[in-house]
C-alpha cells in the first residue's frame, strides 16, 4: 500500500466528490455517519494514513515496526482455521498483506483443547517476540478472559457472546443488525410472516446479533417470536448433515415461509434439507443467509445473503492492532465494518 494516495483517488473510487472526502476524514463540514463510514473505510483499504479525526487510529508512522529491534511477530490465535470458502480466508490476507508491508511476520497459532482447558498458550510460541495477538474462531470465553488478562496487545475478530463474556480488549465485527433487519423486513412485506431462524444463536457474537435482529423485526412487524419454529441447537449438532436436519424441519410446528441461516453454510445445508422433503425453492419456501460465500452463487437457486466486506475488515484489523501496539493504554474500540444485502434467486426482493 502507498502512502501517497491522493483524496481524490479516494473520491473518484467512491463516485463522490474530493471535498466530501476532505470534510470526512477530517471530520469538517456536514457529511452523514454513513458516508463517513464508507469514505473511512475505503481510505483505510487504500492505504491513507493523514487521519486526523479524534476517532481515526493511529498514523502507521507511530507502529513499532519502524522502531529497530522492536518485537516483529503477530500471532494468529484460532480453533479452526479459515477454509478457502469462509470470509476469513480475505480477511487473513488483507491483514497479512498490511503487516508484512510493515515489517512483520505472522505466526498462526491453533488452540486445542488443551490449551482452552489449562489455560495456557501453545507450547511452541515465544512470547517474547510477540508484538501482539490477533484472534479469529475464537469462542471460548474462558480462554478469550485468560487471553485479556495478559497484557499483550489483542485484538478480537468476532467474539463470545458480550453479555456473557468480559472481552478488555479492541473487537472487530461485520455490521450485522441492520442489514439482517432490512434484509427480513423486505421479506415479510413481500408476504412471508412465518419466519424460521437457524443456527446456534449463541455461538457467538455476531450470530447472537443476528438473532436479535430477527426477534426485533419479528416484533416491530407485530409477528410473534417462536423458539419452537426455531432451529437453535448447539453449534456441535450436525447441521451439515442434510438428513438430520431435514428431521428437524419436518419436526417444526408449521413449515415456516422463510428460512433466516445465520450463515450461508446453514443456508446450503437447509437447501438440501428441504429437497429431500420434496419442497420448491423459492416456489413453497425460501432461504436467506448471511456471508456471501463463493458457493452462494453456485447453488440451484443463488443464495439471498448478506455480504460481508472481508478485505476491508483485514486491513482494518491491521490498523486497529497497530494502533493498539503504539498506543496500549488508550480505550478499548469496538468497530463494525458495513455489510451488503444481496437478493438473489432463493428469496427474491419484492419489487
């Protein structure tokens, strides 16, 4: 990334104006937060740096890799690691990119259970040379808790369940709220009121804020919230195998209009599982996701989901942990990088 991009490199890659972008990330002028957002955003992606905001992270020029022998390893700390289908894989290689650019190495680290169990870092990693830890598919609590408490710079992709969970350090998330809530509304005003969620809402963080999206738009539509319409079973139930869960649909009170996965894998798996219970999509029923993986394209029909700006969230990950290591004692950041719907042919936009 270039430290020489110009505003209106920014302006023209946005189709806005080059004093919009000016009076936003110098937080001038009347521009509306999701303007800002977008023009932040896509600032950061370039590779800007003249924040000057209150709010913007620190300049890369205050990273401590510029500062000879400081510490130059970042670990990656995961339960399982990102498959080239997940958004992460992006995400990691954004990241990446941003950091070897600066002089750092990435080390990934994967957690088993006895780490989670012991409390204890991998046996093979050197803590000296740590510079910071960046955690991704990281949900246990107790180990998220152990992790806050060592005084290493930390940043977490996705987390525990807040409400039960005391992460002190700085969060990343996909916007998730917003986008399921118009994303489901638009389907009940095209006529779907009964409305099934699936997945383990509390699995994690942003799965839990997709379930409270769909109870919010269930109750401001006046449609009433089921749990027995609901596939909520743990995240260790087989919910990729078709036949369980198509027990499980033909178990449920009612065959819902809608299908709300909390991600795009469930939204496959409920596909198949509906085939096999001879129903039509989206004809009889459909199905909505969330991460636009690659395969939502490739399915018979496309998966309606929500898209999740994965190179975006990597080179702000970057960022937000840099300015962590340059800054440690400045206050925790919880960030949320926007999110897209995308309709497509398993749950049309009513027109």
């Amino acid at each position: 990334m270039s430290n020489r991009v110009t505003l209106q490199e920014i302006a023209d890659s946005l189709g806005l104006s080059r004093n919009t972008v000016s009076r936003a990330l110098n937080n001038t002028g009347n521009v509306s937060a999701n303007t800002r957002n977008k023009i932040c955003q896509a600032a950061l992606a370039m590779g800007y740096k003249q924040f000057v905001s209150a709010d913007s992270i620190a300049p890369l020029s205050e990273s401590p890799s510029l500062t000879p022998g400081a510490k130059s390893e970042i670990a990656l700390f995961t339960q399982a690691f990102p498959g080239n289908s997940h958004s992460g894989t992006k995400m990691l290689e954004a990241f990446h990119h941003k950091i070897d650019s600066l002089g750092y190495k990435l080390s990934i680290n994967i957690i088993r259970d006895y780490e989670i169990n012991n409390l204890c870092f991998p046996a093979n990693i050197n803590l000296e040379n740590i510079a910071g830890i960046i955690c991704m598919e990281l949900f246990s609590t107790e180990y998220s808790e152990f992790l806050c408490k060592q005084d290493i710079p930390l940043l977490f992709v996705d987390t525990p369940i807040a409400q039960k969970c005391n992460i002190n350090a700085d969060v990343l998330l996909m916007e998730n709220l917003s986008s399921v809530y118009h994303m489901l509304d638009s389907m009940i005003g095209a006529g779907n009121k009964r409305i099934s969620f699936v997945g383990d809402r509390y699995h994690c963080q942003s799965f839990y804020e997709r379930w409270q999206a769909y109870v919010s738009v269930l109750a401001d539509n006046h449609l009433s919230v089921d749990a027995n319409s609901c596939i909520l079973a743990e995240d260790s139930s087989p919910y990729s195998d078709a036949q369980w869960l198509s027990q499980q649909i033909a178990a449920l009170p009612a065959m819902p209009d809608l299908f709300f996965c909390a991600n795009d894998f469930l939204a496959m798996s409920v596909l198949k599982a509906l085939r096999l219970l001879g129903k039509k999509i989206p004809e009889e029923v459909r199905i909505c996701g969330f991460d636009d993986a690659p395969e939502s394209t490739l399915t018979e029909p496309s998966l309606t989901t929500v898209k999740i700006r994965s190179s975006s969230m990597g080179y702000t990950a970057a960022e937000l942990l840099l300015s962590r290591i340059a800054n440690p004692y400045i206050p925790f950041k919880k960030t949320y990088i926007e999110t897209d719907i995308i309709y497509r042919a398993s749950a049309p936009e009513l027109k």
